[in-house]
C-alpha cells in the first residue's frame, strides 16, 4: 500500500512594520489635504451656502453684579491709535515651522477726570458776603484705556506651519489679547505725555467758574494740590 505524501506548509513571513515617522507624514498630508479641499470648496458658488453656519446666540441675561456711585467730573477725553507689530520666535526653528507675527491696529479712548469726591471742608471757601469763593481741588487723573472694538482690527497673521496645526485644535484660534493688552498699554503711555490731565483741569476751572458767575460770585479762584 503506497503512503499519501503530504505537500510541504508554506512559510508565512511576518508582515513589514510601517515605521512611525512615515505615519506621522501620512496625518500631517491628510490634515493639509483636508484643509486644502475645505478652501477650494468654500470657492465653489452655491456650496457656501450648503455646508454654511447658523449662529445663535444663547446667552443668559447679565447680571448686576454691584454699583457705585461716581462723583467725578470727566473734563477731558483723548482719542488714540497704535500700531502694534508683536512677533514670536522658537529656537532653532525657522519662522516657517513655529512662530508668528501679527500686526495690530488698536483704537481706543482715555479720560480725564477730577474727583470731587475727595473734597474737605477746608477746600472750599466762601467770603461772607458770598462774592467771592476759593476753591482748591485734587489734581487730575487718567482713568483706564478702553479700546474701540469697532475701530481696532488685525491688519496681517503670519503664523508657522506648527502654530496653525496647533489653532485647528485650540479652543480659541483667534485669540488676540496678547496684542490687544499692548495696545491698551500703548495708549496709555501716549495720555501719560499728551497732556491731558491739564486739559482736563483747565476744562474744570472753567466750568466751576461759569457756574459759581451763574450764582452771583464775582471772584473765583480755582487751584490744584493733592
């Protein structure tokens, strides 16, 4: 009786191991080729439209939280606009990999007040008669930079491939405060030199007088000390 003879297994090889750098490679391409299909379609007529955004606003009513009251009188007030160019550099990376540079024009406004709150007794005098009145009054202050939201705007973003990579998982892409909070402190080095503070006090002076004229007083002299 003659044996069967078996046929020989085949030898499986092991599969080849993809290296991890070329998978890294792979997802930085898909990413870019998503973002670039996203971009031509935005420029297709009709498919804005489509895939477009709704924007609801669901906001809860504000709240008020405190008040105060304000016995100040704003004499002045100075408008203002910086050009901030603010640019980040990375170590032993070229600028085209990581960093950014934005360039900011900010607007904003500042104020100048005198605080009649801080009025003593001994500050206002009055003759006898009431013809004449002295008055002495604290020295004028600059309150707090606002910046014009309407006014200030990015003028260019210049941003590295790793910062934009970075912006598509960040919670706020758009941030600008970095540029907007030198703007605000620009603007207040340009009041502190503007001479606003005696703009203000001269605006104060006349109003008290044309007032305290109005009642009746003859003389009037207005100073400043604190």
């Amino acid at each position: 009786m003659t044996t069967p003879v078996k046929e020989p297994t085949p030898v499986q090889r092991p599969a080849a191991r993809v290296p991890g750098w070329v998978k890294a490679l792979g997802a930085v391409v898909l990413v870019l080729v998503v973002l670039f299909a996203g971009i031509r379609l935005s420029l297709i007529p009709g498919l804005k439209d489509l895939f477009g955004t709704e924007t609801r606003d669901r906001s809860g009513p504000a709240l008020l939280e405190s008040i105060q009251d304000i016995s100040r009188y704003d004499a002045a007030s100075g408008n203002f606009q910086v050009v901030v160019d603010l640019e980040k550099d990375a170590k032993f990376l070229p600028d085209a990999v990581r960093g950014s540079r934005t360039l900011y024009v900010g607007a904003g406004t500042v104020d100048a007040y005198v605080d009649l709150g801080r009025l003593d007794k001994g500050d206002v005098r009055v003759d006898e008669d009431r013809t004449s009145a002295t008055l002495r009054l604290p020295h004028a202050q600059l309150g707090t930079p606002a910046l014009d939201p309407d006014r200030s705007y990015a003028v260019s973003k210049q941003r590295g491939l790793l910062d934009r990579l970075g912006d598509l998982f960040s919670d706020n892409p758009n941030s600008e405060q970095a540029v907007q909070r030198l703007a605000v402190k620009h603007i207040g080095d340009a009041a502190e030199e503007s001479g606003l503070t005696a703009r203000a006090e001269s605006n104060t002076t006349e109003m008290l007088e044309g007032l305290l004229r109005s009642l009746g007083f003859e003389r009037v002299r207005v100073s400043y000390g604190d």
